[in-house]
C-alpha cells in the first residue's frame, strides 16, 4: 500500500501539467487556432489554400483611403499562367489557379530615414486575408471563381467574414464575384503581374 | 528565271523577318545577370529573385515608389525563427531583394479618384543586399547593391554616385543608411503575420 501512494501521487501530478498545458494551450488560440480547420458556411475551406504563406507574390498594393496594405500571392498554377501572359493575351487562368490576398492596417514608420513628412507606410495589424480559386465545374455561376473573406482579430484569431464585415461574405463563394465582374477583361481579377 | 527571282524574293523577306524580330527583342533579352557593380556585387548573386517568397510590402509616398522584399529561402528560414526580432543575427548566405515600382493609381471601379488604389506602375530599380561577413566585415557583414531599370530599353544598369540612393564603386551604398537599424541586424524590413 505504500508502494502504490507514491505512484498514485506521480501520475496525478502528471494528470495535472497534462491537463494546465491543455487549458493554457486553449487559451492562447490565436497562435495554437487552426486556421485551415475554418470554412465559409456554404463556401471556401480555409484549408483550400494551405501553404498560402509559402506561394510566390504577384504585386503588392495598397488603399490609402481604406487604410491597408496588401501583399497579393498566387499559387505555382496561377504564377505560371501569369509568367506566361494570362490575363493579358486573352487567355483564362487555367482550373486549379488560387489567389490569396494578405491585407494588414497600414503602419507608418517615421523613425529616420524616415520621417513625419517622409514616412514609409509597411504592414501593422492583420486586418484579413482573402482567397480566390478557380474550379469551373464548382463555381458555373461566377465564371469559375469561387470568393472568401477570413478576418483577422489578434485576440480571437481568424473566423469567416459575415455580412457585417469590411468586406460582407454571405454563406457561400461567390462575395467578390459581383465586384470582380468589373474585370471582365481580365478574366475577372484585378491584380496584374509587374515586371521584376 | 522568274522562278529564282520569286525564290529571292522569299529568301531576302524571310532574312528581314528575322533580323526584324532579333533587333526588336534585343530590348527584352538583356542578360541582366551579367551585370555588376564596380567593385560591388554581382546581380548574379541574387540569382532567381523573381520566385523567391515575399517578406511584405511597403511604400515611400514622398520617394514615389511602392515596393515588394523577396528574400531567398535561407533568409526567409531565419525571419520565421524570429530573426532579428529574438536578438539573433542574421545568418551568412542570406539575400535580400527589394523590388521598387513608381506607383500607378487605378481609379476605374471599384475604386475612384477619392478612393483610388495604388498598385505598381513602371519598374525603378531593385535593390539587393548579401550577408556575408568574411566578403563583407568593414559593413556588419552586409554587401549592398543597386540597378537602375530603364523602361524605353528595357534594361537594367548599375546604380552611381548621381543615383538615388548614390552608390559607389563598393558594396557598401546602404551601409550607413542600415547602421540606424542596428537593433534588428542592419534590416530595416520586419516579416508581419500572413
């Protein structure tokens, strides 16, 4: 019986820091959240663009009177159609192209070399991120593309944009094809290919 | 002989044709990787830039550039452990690429002239810089270089004395530039949450 008090403290003890590493992990969910577990009710999976922070970058851009800064990548599909002319020469991007705009609130630095006057605006906050795929048997009604939003918060992590976000998401794929018809020309994306 | 004189004919046409087409792409197809700085580094040295992963954007309004940093996998590697924020340097091998772009403001729908978005417009100039501290240890272990692109030929050039920022016949043009980023090993571009 004395033999068995010691063991039975040990694996109590063990249950214990087993169980405190389990609720401090919870707790810290924006960097322990799985983002790719996420899905737009009715829309894109997070999980349909894993790897995006590894995909090479398209352009950068930004929207001083929105307040943010982008930083647009495209998946190897998407970036070899875009070495290869599309949208451009009036070809579409091929099915399987997957688009991921990474948008942060503008930051400005004024420290030297810069300064007040000369500031240079870099990426503060992540406001949120948002993904475009091309899958035409998916998507027939919005030419192919399918849309979501995920905003960002430090405190919560990432969570479907709804109707109510900067930029509204309704439950399903197609939140940026209405706007994105604007560039019909383009085969309906905004963001060229800049020369580098 | 009418036959010949038709053959000749096509012959000549078909050579235009073709000189034509080399002179007008002779603008496309500068080697740019033979290009060096005086002195300096080699745009060889940065090798394949154009696929490396995006560090972030950035943009001088009063300098009239928006930017993209590229930097190469060993690079990228470091900033992910938290380099240089967690006090450690970065290691030998990494490259740097800041790609810089006069704005373009697109004012069509969705956006406007109240609104507009900035995206690139013509290229400027990339700018790399190289760790290497036995190449390099009069500048912290940092090389730094700069070229010029010209848009109507199509050609990039080593930057001078008379560029913006001026650059030397030495690796060094950023040095002294970079010493006010001392705190984060001479990089003044931080690797913000995607």
């Amino acid at each position: 019986m004395k033999k068995i008090l010691p063991l039975l403290l040990v694996i109590l003890a063990l249950a214990f820091v087993f169980l405190g590493r389990r609720i401090a992990s919870s707790q810290s969910t924006p960097a322990k959240q799985d983002k790719y577990s996420l899905k737009v009710p009715g829309g894109l999976a997070f999980s349909d663009f894993k790897g995006y922070e590894d995909w090479q970058a398209v352009s950068p851009s930004l929207t001083d009177a929105q307040g943010v800064i982008r930083l647009i990548l495209a998946n190897p599909v998407m970036i070899d159609a875009y070495k290869q002319g599309a949208p451009g020469n009036g070809k579409p991007f091929p099915d399987g192209s997957k688009i991921a705009k990474i948008v942060w609130q503008q930051k400005k630095l004024t420290d030297a070399p810069f300064a007040a006057s000369v500031p240079d605006t870099v990426p503060g906050d992540l406001n949120e991120v948002e993904f475009i795929e091309k899958d035409s048997k998916r998507f027939p009604d919005t030419h192919g593309w399918g849309y979501a939003v995920f905003d960002y918060d430090a405190s919560s992590g990432f969570k479907p944009a709804t109707l109510t976000s900067k930029s509204p998401q309704a439950q399903d794929a197609k939140c940026g094809a209405a706007c994105h018809t604007l560039a019909a020309s383009q085969d309906y994306i905004f963001t060229a290919y800049p020369k580098r | 002989m009418k036959r010949f004189l038709l053959l000749l004919v096509a012959i000549v046409a078909l050579m235009l044709a073709v000189l034509g087409r080399k002179a007008s792409s002779a603008q496309g197809t500068q080697d740019k990787y033979t290009l060096k700085i005086p002195g300096g580094i080699a745009f060889s040295d940065f090798r394949g830039y154009e696929d490396w992963q995006a560090v972030g954007p950035s943009e001088t309004d009063a300098q009239h550039v928006i930017r993209l940093i590229l930097a190469n996998p060993v690079m990228i590697a470091a900033y992910r452990q938290g380099i240089p924020g967690n006090g450690k340097p970065f290691p030998d091998g990494s490259k740097i690429a800041k790609i810089e772009w006069r704005p373009k403001q697109i004012t069509d729908p969705p956006f406007s002239t109240g609104t507009p978005d900035t995206v690139p417009g013509d290229l400027a100039q990339v700018e790399f810089i190289e760790k290497d501290n036995k190449r390099f240890p009069d500048s912290r272990g940092w090389g730094y270089g700069m070229f010029e692109y010209d848009v109507p030929s199509g050609t990039f050039k080593p930057a001078t004395l008379s560029s913006h920022p001026p650059v030397g016949n030495d690796a060094k043009c950023g040095a002294a530039c970079h010493e006010l980023a001392d705190s984060t090993d001479y990089i003044f571009t931080a690797y913000p949450k995607r």
